[in-house]
C-alpha cells in the first residue's frame, strides 16, 4: 500500500463521516412532530401510516407478506419472506427520509411529514 | 503474460469468468454482519483481468459476469441486475481511471472499486425509486468499502504474485 492508496482511504473514510453527520442532520431538523410512513409496492403507493398511532401492519410483497409495526412513533418491518431479510435487521426507523428499502419485495417505506391541507387552498385570488 | 498465444489467453480469460461468476452467485451467502455490505469477491477477478490483460478484457468480464449470473439466477432486467450493473458501471469507470495514472497499488483500485460500486447502486435506487434519500445509505456503503476493499485488494495483490511468479 502506498502514499497514495492511503490518501485514497482517508478521502473515503472523511467524506463518509462527514456525509453520514450532513445526513443524519438533515434528518433529525426535517422531522416534524406530525409524520406519516408511505409503504410502496413497485413505485405505486399501497398504504399511508399515521406513525402516532401504534399497530401492526401487513403488505403483500413480491415474495411474500412483509410485516410492518409501529410503536412509539417508530416503524420497523417485523419479519418478511427474502434471502437475507436485510430489511428487518435494519430495525427501527423514526426521523422522516430514511428508507426502507426490501428490494426482493418491491417495498419501499419512508416516513415523511404529514403536510395538513391549508383551508381555502382551491380557491382563486383575483 | 500479456504476449501470450490468443489461445492461451482466451482460456485463462474464460478461467477467470468463470470464477467471477462463481463468486457473484456465491457471496451474497457470505455472513456479514452489515445489511447489505458485500465482501466484492467478484471484484478480485476484474481487477486480476486488468493487470493481467488489459483494460477492454476487464470490462468484457465484468460486464458478461453480471449479465450471466443473472441469468443464472432469473433476475436479468430485474431490479437487482440493474443494481448490479449500475455498481459495475461505476466501479470499472473508476479503476480504470486511477489504473491509468499509475500510482495505485490493487489496494487502493479495490477500495475506490468497492466504493463507487456503492455508489452506483444507491444511484441506480434513486433512479428506480425517484428518491433522493437512498442517498442515506451511501456513507454506510462509503465507509465499508475501505474494509472491503482492503481485504479483496490483498487477495488480488497475493494471486497476482503467484500467477507472475
């Protein structure tokens, strides 16, 4: 290994941690005291969370059900039929933009900010 | 090894697709205790073909290696041969430019391979996906790669020693 491998993995190394503190503070301010998760089956979305109310959810995947739960305003995919079931060992997920991916099922699950519709929003000013 | 007979060539490259493919089908059995971090033993094989060939047998063996494991495995034009080749696409673009300047060791190719492998796949996600926020997984996949990479760039580093040996 040389001077500049190991430049080379110092850059790697610094723009990792660096990257992983922009993101995980993004997704800490972007979280707001309302949210919602979005669970999508191949780009379409089958079910929206209200993430304040704790239960248990079922979705039909690719492969199988994938079980969701959430509690204490956290979301976690219980158990799911895949090779390697990476996305139940992710665990539990609470700030907004951080996906779920369960790629051999086609789910994709992100919490976001539960937006209220502004009274009045239809209507035109003239 | 480069002056040798297009026979000879053509069996050793046909070898080491071989293997290649091998290992693309095997590792994701491999036991890692991170979601979704790979070993990239697959990687080993590319890396060996440049050093030992040349730049256009590299990039036919890592392009024929994703191509017909996941035809092996029935998931070709599905989402995981997409990120398979998206990973592929950047991991070769990279070792090929760093190979060209020649100051890096198979060390060094194999991390900035196993990183822009990552980086790839989490691009081939947003395009999929339409979600800018698979980005998050990138300083995981990132930070990984150093390990990784370090680890296949070892191996590259023995097998070529032996085979020039």
């Amino acid at each position: 290994m040389n001077r500049y491998d190991k430049f080379l993995i110092i850059f790697i190394l610094i723009s990792s941690v660096i990257l992983y503190g922009t993101m995980e503070w993004f997704v800490r301010a972007s979280t707001s005291d309302k949210v919602v998760a979005i669970v999508t089956y191949r780009e379409k979305e089958i079910l929206r969370i209200d993430m304040s109310v704790d239960n248990n959810y079922v979705v039909q995947g690719t492969l199988g059900d994938v079980f969701i739960e959430v509690k204490d305003r956290a979301l976690r995919v219980e158990k799911e039929t895949s090779p390697y079931h990476l996305c139940s060992i992710q665990g539990w997920v609470e700030f907004a933009n951080v996906p779920i991916v369960c790629l051999p099922n086609h789910i994709v699950i992100m919490i976001q900010n539960s937006k209220s519709q502004p009274e009045g929003e239809d209507s035109v000013i003239q | 090894m480069k002056k040798h007979n297009p026979t000879r060539r053509l069996t050793l490259i046909t070898m080491l697709l071989a293997m290649s493919i091998l290992m693309h089908m095997l590792e994701p059995s491999l036991p890692i205790p991170v979601p979704g971090v790979k070993l990239g033993l697959a990687n080993i094989l590319g890396l060996i073909t440049l050093i030992l060939f040349d730049v256009k047998s590299m990039i036919l063996l890592n392009l024929m290696r994703v191509v017909i494991a996941s035809l092996l495995r029935g998931i070709i034009f599905g989402t995981g041969f997409w990120l398979s080749m998206g990973g592929v696409f950047f991991s070769t673009i990279i070792t090929l430019i760093l190979y060209k300047t020649n100051k890096f060791t198979p060390i060094g190719l194999s991390v900035a391979s196993s990183a822009f492998h990552g980086l790839g796949q989490i691009v081939v996600l947003i395009l999929i996906n339409q979600t800018a926020m698979m980005i998050y997984w990138l300083p995981l996949l990132w930070f990984s790669s150093v390990p990784t990479g370090w680890i296949t760039g070892n191996i590259s580093t023995q097998v070529l020693k032996r085979l020039k040996a």
